[in-house]
C-alpha cells in the first residue's frame, strides 16, 4: 500500500474529506473494473491519480532541465562566437580610425 492509502485507512472517517467522482471508461476496460471489489476500484484509481502525478513532476523537471540546458548552450556560443567577434570588430575599427587619423593628417599636411 502506498503512504496516501496508509494513511486513508488510518485517518478517522470524519476528519478524512472524501469525494464521489463518476469516470468515463473505455468499453474495453469495463469488464475488467466490474470485477474488482470497490476497495480495489479506490486503490486503483488512487494508485493510478499517485503515478500520474509523479509522471507530471518529474515530466516538469526534465523539461526545466532542459530548457536550461538550451539557455546554458545558448550562453555559451554567445559567449564563444560574440567575444571574438567583438574584439575583431574593435581591431578592425581601430585600424579604420587609425588609417583615417594618419590620412587626415597628411592632407592637412599638405595644405599647410
């Protein structure tokens, strides 16, 4: 028994909040569920509500992981490829400035 049904069965019926649910199955499961005892249908059902929880947790978690994973490689290459490129960009304008500066300089050499 899980620790949810455990402790259903420890609990006190009036302090325990229950609630009715009516389920749709499909006809191929309906033998199936009209030959379990009525405990079992609450075990089952219970068990399968605990398992489907626990799936979308951890469903939840992975997809965090990766999408950090993706904003980790994406970081990365900006990091990679954009210094670099940065600094290539800065060389080549400096060399731009500097060649302007010294071909200003000798025209205005020129006409002093």
């Amino acid at each position: 028994m899980t620790e949810y049904q455990e402790n259903f069965s420890t609990t006190d019926s009036e302090t325990q909040k229950s609630k009715k649910f009516v389920f749709r199955l499909y006809s191929d499961n309906i033998d199936f569920v009209e030959t379990l005892s009525y405990q079992e249908k609450n075990d089952l059902v219970n068990q399968l509500l605990d398992d489907y929880r626990g799936a979308a947790i951890y469903n939840k978690k992975v997809n965090k992981n990766i999408s950090l994973t993706k904003k980790a490689v994406i970081i990365f290459l900006a990091i990679v490829v954009g210094i670099p490129l940065l600094i290539y960009l800065t060389s080549i304008s400096l060399d731009l400035t500097k060649s302007s500066y010294t071909e200003m300089q000798k025209n205005f050499e020129k006409l002093f």
